[in-house]
C-alpha cells in the first residue's frame, strides 16, 4: 500500500483546518478498499462542543457518499506554525471509525511524507463496542 501518498494527502488536508480556537490543525486522508481518498480537517466552534475532528469530517464525507469499506486510513496534526507530531485518533473518532473499520484497517500517524508510523486499527480500540454487540 502507498503510504507515503496516502501521507502527504493527510498533510494536504490540513492545511485546510478551521482551528482558530486551539491553533491545532489536523488533516486526514482516508483511503477506502477501492482505493478513492477522502480528506477531512478539524472544524472548529466558537462553542467548542460542536468541533469536528479531522478522522470524522474525511468519514462523514465517505460515508455519506455511499461508501462502507475503508483500508486506511492517515493523520497529521501541528500547532500552528509547528511541524507535524504523530497525531492519534482521538477516543470519540475510535468510536466512530469503529462502525465501519475492521481491525485490520491500517491507522498511519504522520510527521513528513517519509516520516510515518503504520499502525492497525485493533491496537488502537481493542474490545470495542460495535454493532456485534446489539445482534
Ligand atoms: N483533533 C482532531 O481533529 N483529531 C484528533 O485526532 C485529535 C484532535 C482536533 C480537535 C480540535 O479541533 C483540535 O484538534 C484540538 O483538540
């Protein structure tokens, strides 16, 4: 799998952030099994509660276009006027990607186009709460 694409598409997204309440911008670059990106950035309120995070916004838009089947999935997050850090998904975006993730998707943190760690999506929420759990 292209990483370093999906990578630098991540990074892309973030430059697009709405962040003018905590100056951290995030960027996320999905990739569903077929292969199409969908990029998401945080989106900020001025009432706080109501922010989006970088992962739901690129999955909100995926979904809501039809798609359910995802193979990765990348994150950039930086202060503003900062470099990238490795930026976890945060427990309310686990959640929500756990809808549609199995936990072989791959969740790649980045830093730089060459500077990415991979890891799966089980490591990240393991023993979630999903659908299986109502059935
Ligand atoms: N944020 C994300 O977009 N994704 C994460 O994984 C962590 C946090 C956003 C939410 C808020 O706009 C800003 O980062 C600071 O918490």
């Amino acid at each position: 799998m292209d990483y370093k694409l999906l990578a630098k598409s991540a990074l892309e997204a973030m430059e697009r952030s709405y962040s003018p309440y905590s100056n951290f911008r995030v960027g996320a670059a999905l990739l569903t099994k077929d292969g199409k990106i969908y990029q998401g950035a945080n989106i900020e309120s001025a009432a706080y509660s109501p922010t989006n995070c970088a992962e739901r916004t690129a999955l909100f838009k995926a979904v809501s276009e039809g798609e359910r089947e995802f193979a990765a999935i990348a994150v950039a997050g930086a202060l503003r006027g900062g470099e990238p850090q490795y930026c976890y998904p945060c427990g309310v975006c686990r959640q929500m990607l756990n809808e549609f993730f199995t936990d072989d998707v791959a969740v790649v943190v980045v830093k730089s186009e060459s500077d990415y760690k991979v890891h799966r999506f089980g490591e990240l929420l393991p023993f979630g709460f999903g659908a299986g759990n109502l059935v």
